[in-house]
C-alpha cells in the first residue's frame, strides 16, 4: 500500500494474461475516509475500463493519476 492509501500491480498469469489488482483504503483520510470509494466503469467494448474515486460526502472526485486512470483489459 503506499502513503496515499492506494496501489496498482499489473502482472502476468500462468497463461500469459495480465492481471490487474487495485487496493483502495482511504480509512487513513480524515473523518475515516470521507467517504472515498473507487468507481469501475466498463466501456460497452468490454475492453476499457475507466477507475475514478468518489466522495458523495463532498460531491467530488479525485483527479491524481493514481486516482483517476484507464485499463486496457485483455479479454483474449
């Protein structure tokens, strides 16, 4: 996990697919979290998947890059 809560490994299976794995823990933040949470959105390709973090307490989202990125999946 690293300082700000957040961690991404992309890594390579038995079968030579990439597997993605995020850790999201925002507990550390003020007021237990502020109510952050990690949004997936896949794209109707079924391919692109679109991670952004959310806080309904403060109606807004995080914008840092290890906030707010795309994922190329590999679905082959």
């Amino acid at each position: 996990m690293l300082g700000d809560g957040t961690g991404y490994l992309a890594s390579v299976d038995d079968h030579g697919r990439v597997v993605h794995q995020m850790l999201s823990n925002y507990q550390h933040r003020e007021l237990g979290g502020e109510g952050y949470l990690r949004l997936l959105e896949l794209e109707p390709d079924g391919r692109t998947m679109h991670v952004r973090t959310y806080s309904p307490w403060y109606d807004q989202y995080l914008t840092a890059a290890d906030q707010d990125f795309t994922i190329e999946l590999d679905v082959g």
